[in-house]
C-alpha cells in the first residue's frame, strides 16, 4: 500500500524531479493526480509546467524555483 502524498513527501518529489532522477510511475503518481490541498495543487501544477515539456536543460531560474516551491510545502507541512 502506498503511503498518502504529504506536503514534504511532493516536496521531496520535486527535487528529485528537478535533478532528473523520477520515474515514469512516480511522475505519474505526483504529477497527474490531483489534490484537495490548494498549496499543493498550484506546486503540482507549476512543476507539471516547468518539468512537463521536452527533456531540456532546466535554466537556473526555473531549477530555483522548484527548490523554492519544495522549501514552501515543507514550510506549511501539518497546516
């Protein structure tokens, strides 16, 4: 059974994703399902976006801001 998708368990995600090391299943899991928690759906979905095109070097800007994003969620985990 899979444990359920907390704000620090997404944030973990998407410094992995980040770095290029996820799979297809973990993409699928944290990326195209969505969720009740608002904070959580605006990073889902600003990862999808920044992460979701062609393999491409990411620019520092964007790199920066998925950590940000993983700094946010761990930030609000348990509000």
């Amino acid at each position: 059974m899979e444990r359920p998708v907390t704000r620090s368990l997404l944030a973990t995600f998407i410094e992995y994703a980040a770095t290029d090391r996820v799979t297809a299943v973990e993409w699928h899991r944290f990326v195209v399902q969505h969720y009740q928690d608002e904070h959580m759906e605006n990073a889902r979905r600003e990862c999808a976006r920044i992460l979701g095109g062609p393999k491409r070097p990411i620019p520092k800007a964007e790199l920066e801001r998925l950590y940000s994003i993983a700094d946010s969620l761990r930030a609000r985990q348990g509000k």
